[in-house]
C-alpha cells in the first residue's frame, strides 16, 4: 500500500505543518512509513507553498507524490498548478471561497469536496488560522489514511502550547465535515 497526499496553497496557511502532521501520524502512531517533503516560495506568506506526504507499509523507494491519492488546494493558483496531477478518482479537498476558477470537467473523474474551509475554521475556534488542522480532521475522517487517534496525537504534539485544545476543537469539526463526505451529503 502506497497512498501519496499532496497539501497545496500559499505560506502562512499552514501547508507544511498539515504535511508534518499527517507524517508524523502515519509514521509515529500508526507504525507505517512516511517521508513528507516540502517546498515554497521566497516569501513567508503569500508565496507558493506545497508539501508532499507518502504514506505506505513497506519501505519508501521515491519521496515525492507521482500522482496523489488525494490532494487538498487552498488557493487558485496550487489548484491550477497541481489539480491535473492527482490520479483519476483521487479525494479532493478545496477551499472553495479561494479557489474561484474550477474545472468542473476534470473534476468530474474525481471525488471532490469543497467548501469555505477558511470560514468554517473561523467559526468555529475564532481563528481563520485553524483551516489546516480543520482540513486534516476532514481528511482523516473521509479517507481514513490514519486513524482519528493518530491524528489527535499528532497534532497535539506539533501545535503551539497552550493552542492544542483550540486545534483539537478545530480537528473535531474537520472529522464531523469528513463522516458527512463519506455519506455524501455535504
């Protein structure tokens, strides 16, 4: 079993930290292998941003996604850049308030969901800035690459002290989006 994952969008969305976690879920909590790499732009917000995760039970002979299993854009121009990269059938997740020009065609070989992912993280913790962790709660839960478990642990190892119960809050409602994807009715 190999699934790759790619995470897209621009610095200062938490991109890179959301690729972390998984890895650190898959690898630390679930026993798998799990290489994550990553690259962004100059910049330390706005610039191009994308990390790459690859998940598997047996050892890891190339790093980088080939054509990701499912693929989460959080901004136009990671969607442009990557959409026709991901594998027919893949899962995909985009934030649909930054993502305005879709190709509805191509997405039609997917499984797509898309919502204002950044609004949905601010109502419910407050902070726009908890999309990311909303998003892997949401991936988890649709896609069941890790456990719930794993993911809850993971994250609390890798977020700010003192911010963990507003991720987990976060994380929670991300596994509510997620069951409901897997039923449809989103």
């Amino acid at each position: 079993m190999r699934k790759e994952v790619l995470f897209s969008g621009f610095g200062g969305q938490g991109v890179i930290l959301a690729g972390v976690i998984l890895g650190r879920a898959a690898a630390v909590y679930e026993g798998l292998y799990a290489v994550q790499t990553q690259a962004y732009g100059p910049e330390s917000r706005g610039g191009a941003s994308k990390a790459e995760v690859v998940i598997s039970d047996e050892s890891i002979d190339y790093p980088k996604t080939l054509q990701p299993d499912y693929a989460v854009f959080f901004s136009q121009e990671a969607y442009t850049k990557y959409l026709h990269t991901v594998k027919e059938g893949a899962k995909v997740i985009v934030e649909k308030d930054l993502v305005p020009h879709r190709d509805f065609e191509f997405e039609k070989k997917l499984d797509v969901v898309a919502l204002p992912l950044t609004e949905i993280a601010e109502n419910t913790t407050g902070l726009s800035l908890t999309m990311n962790i909303l998003t892997l709660g949401l991936l988890t839960a649709w896609t069941s690459i890790v456990s719930k478990e794993a993911i809850e642990k993971a994250v609390q190892d890798a977020v700010p002290h003192g911010t963990e119960e507003i991720n987990l809050r976060a994380l929670r409602k991300g596994f509510e989006l997620g069951e409901r994807a897997g039923k449809s009715t989103l």
